[in-house]
C-alpha cells in the first residue's frame, strides 16, 4: 500500500473533531504551500510576462477599476 492509500485510511478513521483539527492544519499547510510557490515562480521569472501583459493592458485602458 503506498503513502496516499495510507494518509487516507488515517484520515478515515478520525473523530469529527480530529477531522477538523486536521482541515485547519491542512488548510494552513496548503495555503503556505501556495504562497512557496508563487513566490518561487516571481523569483525565477515565470509570472513575468503575465506581469508585462497585465500591465500593458492596464496602460491601453483595457482594465476597470473594481
């Protein structure tokens, strides 16, 4: 049985309130995941060119205020 198969049975087996108690965890964990991401792909020059497009269609008129 690998990892996966093994977290889930784990996961199975919780209490309501466990179960809980690992969403927050887990939700904090994924969302610092995220941000490791996208901070990695702004350091390595992956998000720039939809950085420059954003911006140039900001400069033509072609956003709207939210």
């Amino acid at each position: 049985m690998g990892t996966v198969e093994t977290l889930q049975q784990h996961v199975e087996a919780l209490s309501p309130a466990e179960l809980a108690e690992f969403r927050t965890w887990f939700l904090d964990f994924d969302w610092a995941e995220w941000d490791r991401e996208i901070e990695r792909d702004a350091h390595t020059g992956k998000l720039d060119a939809w950085a420059q497009k954003a911006l140039g269609d900001h400069a033509s008129g072609q956003t709207t205020p939210l």
